[in-house]
C-alpha cells in the first residue's frame, strides 16, 4: 500500500510540475509578444511623424518667398502633411493600448506634440525663419529618440 501511495504522490508531483513548466513557459511567451508588439508600435509612430515633419517641411520650403510655387502645389502638399497627419493617430493609440505605463504614454504625446508644433495651426510658413524650422525639426527628433530609448529600455530582456 505504501508504494502505490509514493507512486501516485510522485506521478502528481509530476503532473504537477508540468503544469507549472507550462505555465511559466506561456506567461514569458505573452510577455515576450507583449514587448515586441510595444516595440513595432513605437518604432511604427516614431516613423509616422518623421513622414509628417518631412511633409511639413516640404511645405514649408514650397512657401518661401523665392519660390516659384503654384497654388495647386501649395494645396497638394497640404494635402499630403493632412493625411501623413492621419496615419499619426492608429500607432499612438495601439501604444496606449499595449501599455500602462504612464512615462512612455507621456514621451509618445510628447514626441506627437513636437511634431505637430512643426506648423502650427494657422501659422504662415513662409514667415518661419530657416533656423526656426530646424529647431522645430530638431525637437521632434530628439523627442521620437527619447521615445524610442524608453521603450527599448522597457523592452529589452532582462
């Protein structure tokens, strides 16, 4: 009787220890999903505003004074930063989807607001000065990088 009690307690044990190598083997799957599934969603949005600051400032040289730009140009390439607008939208709420964490939400408004301080709204390009548009292009840039480090930081394995 003994041994066929030692035989089912270390057959349960078995089992047991089974279930729990499955256990821990799924959770750092879903871990590791979640990290990259981050990861494509912040490197997706850091692409999507430098596509619009790059829109941005193709308007912003199209404006300038010692130019020859037509209108329909003009309205093209506003066209354009509008809809490379649009594309901002879907990457930044899939990262506040994927994630709690309060700083990296912060950095992606943070880096979505820089880009969009590009041409704010209203504004007349061809009064911003040369030096100006290369600050504001350089403010969306080491923001999407501040982004960027942050989630890498994150997701990085441990």
């Amino acid at each position: 009787m003994e041994t066929v009690l030692a035989s089912a307690i270390a057959v349960l044990g078995t089992l047991l220890g089974s279930i729990t190598t499955i256990t821990l083997q799924q959770r750092t799957a879903q871990k590791a999903e979640q990290r990259t599934a981050l990861a494509a969603a912040a490197a997706k949005l850091a692409h999507a505003l430098s596509t619009h600051r790059g829109h941005l400032y193709r308007r912003w040289e199209l404006a300038q004074p010692d130019t020859s730009t037509t209108p329909d140009e003009l309205e093209a390439a506003r066209r354009t930063s509008h809809a490379s607008r649009d594309t901002v939208t879907g990457p930044l709420y899939q990262l506040r989807a994927l994630t709690t964490d309060q700083e990296l939400i912060r950095l992606a408004v943070a880096a979505v607001d820089a880009a969009y301080a590009v041409k704010r709204k209203g504004e007349d390009l061809a009064s911003v000065s040369a030096a100006d548009i290369a600050a504001r292009r350089d403010w969306g840039i080491a923001a999407d990088h501040a982004l960027l480090a942050a989630v890498a930081e994150r997701v990085a394995p441990r």
